[in-house]
C-alpha cells in the first residue's frame, strides 16, 4: 500500500509548494499602506485630544486661581466695619466718627476709599476679634499703581493689623498711614476700566503684544478685546441697596465723602483672565480667557453711618 504526503493534500494542483505559501509583494505593501493610514489617524486623534485636554487644563487652572481670590474678596468685604465703634459705644452710631475712634486699632473704619482699580477698608477679616487693614490693588503690566501702562496686569491683596495711627481725623487714600504687606497676588487680569461719570465701563488699559497666529498682526487688544467690556469693565464696581451704580472714587477723609460711602452696600470684583503666551493652544495660537465676578455684601455699619 503506498503512503501519500500529507502536505500534498494542501497544495494547489499546477502549482509548486514554492507558490502556495506567504503574500505576494503587492499585498505587503497594500497591508503596510493600510497600517500606516490607522497608525496616522490614531496618532493625529491622540495629538488632537492632548492639545484640547491641554486647553481645558489651562482654564480650570485660571478658574481656580481666579475662584479662589473672589471667595476671599467676598469674604473680605462681609467683615468691612466690625467691631466698629458702635459695637463699643452705647451712645450708637451717631456719636462715634471721632478722631478718637480713627485713631484705635481696635476699631475698624469700614470703608477708607475705594477707586476702580483699588480698594481700602478695615475690619475683622481673621474672624479672632482682632481689626485688620486690608487693601486690594491692581497694577500694570510694569508694576506700577496706579496702573497707566498696559496689562496683563496683577491683582494684589495686603492684610496687617491695623495700628494706632496718630491721625487727628480720616485721611485721604494716599495718606492712609496703615502699612502694607503684598503678600498674595493674581496674575493675568486684563480688564482695568475706569468709566466716565454715568457710564459702567470704559477706558480700559490695552493689552500688550500681538496674536500668536495669522503672522502675529493682529494685536492682543483688537482680538482678545473686539467686546470692549474684556478689557474696559472696571475691577472694582459699587452698588447702592437698589442695585444703581454708585461713582468712584470715593474716600472717607470729607464729610460728604463719608456720606457717600454709607450708600455703598455691595462691592462687585470682576476679573477677566488671560492665559499666558506659554499656555497658547499649540495649533491654533489662541489663549484661554476666563471671567470671574464676585459679589460682596457689607453687613456692618461704618463709624459715620446712620442707624
């Protein structure tokens, strides 16, 4: 009886084994073209989602920054005028906007001044009795206050116990005599207006250099400012009980400066963020920009405020 290959059994009849096995050159470069094509597509997708997840990283990061110096504005600005002196003096409000009063540390002044880009005031922001100045400021892309250049500019917040000050009656916000500790700042405001009588925005810094695509002739304030309110919304708002805007600047070293202060019942900070030239989305060139508004609501009476 004769055996068979087995092998012969898998070939094709006509055809060598040498032609029944393997691809064909045409079909490896075929396959090879295919994987290259998936292999590009995923790499672009993968290259795609990085750059978004990068972008998003970038504005959760301005939000937080920006979230976090808001809540503490607000909370700030709850504490403005306790313990003031009514707190110590039966005699009531009425009696207690003394040089007496000014001149104790014990007791905060409430509102000192206020500006579109700065604001002065004292109470107890610590929560443990003790008075407290505090003063917020923004300045310009050079460091200089009152801001006059360009931004993006930076947020600062100083906070010292407040003093005995020697002063014989309030003093204008230049000559406030509390010291001052920058100890925290935001970085990347562009928004610094400082609106006309009447008006609830304007005259905004411009924002300094150019787009990083198009060949850079577009300027950052032409395209990141083409909603003016970007950069010509004022930092720092005031607003009465009824909710109508209240004119800035306004200090406590006149009577009728007093005056208006006491109108004062909500304290707006608006900060418009821009992401640095560093963390520009690497395809398209644009910046994230953020926006942050928080309010605060003063509580307390302050030394020359009626009951």
């Amino acid at each position: 009886m004769k055996l068979t290959n087995p092998r012969s059994r898998l070939r094709t009849p006509g055809k060598p084994a040498s032609q029944a096995r393997g691809f064909s050159l045409l079909e490896l470069m075929v396959s090879a073209t295919v994987l290259l094509v998936v292999v590009g597509t995923a790499v672009n997708y993968i290259g795609i989602v990085t750059q978004r997840s990068k972008a998003e990283q970038t504005k959760v990061d301005l939000t937080q920054e920006g979230r976090e110096f808001v809540d503490e504005f607000e909370r700030d600005v709850h504490q403005i005028g306790f313990p003031g002196c009514a707190d110590f003096d039966t005699g009531g409000a009425t009696a207690c906007a003394t040089a007496v009063n000014y001149n104790n540390a014990n007791i905060a002044a409430g509102i000192v001044a206020i500006s579109y880009t700065n604001i002065i005031f004292e109470g107890d922001v610590n929560g443990d009795g003790a008075v407290e100045s505090v003063e917020y400021r923004l300045l310009d892309s050079a460091g200089n206050y009152p801001p006059t250049g360009t931004c993006p500019c930076t947020l600062q917040r100083s906070q010292v116990p407040k003093v005995n000050s020697g002063l014989l009656a309030p003093a204008a916000a230049t000559a406030y005599p509390q010291l001052t500790s920058w100890s925290q700042e935001l970085q990347n405001v562009v928004n610094s207006g400082s609106p006309a009588a009447n008006a609830a925005y304007g005259g905004g810094l411009n924002i300094a250099g150019n787009v990083l695509f198009g060949g850079g002739a577009i300027t950052n304030t032409a395209y990141y400012a083409a909603v003016t309110t970007f950069k010509d919304f004022p930092v720092f708002s005031a607003y009465d009980q009824t909710g109508a805007l209240v004119q800035l600047p306004l200090d406590n070293s006149t009577v009728t400066g007093q005056k208006n202060l006491t109108q004062i019942k909500t304290i707006r900070l608006t900060i418009n963020l821009l992401a640095s030239v560093s963390s520009a989305d690497a395809k398209t060139g644009a910046r994230a920009v953020v926006t942050m508004v928080g309010d605060g609501r003063r509580n307390n009476m302050m030394p020359w405020e009626t009951p």
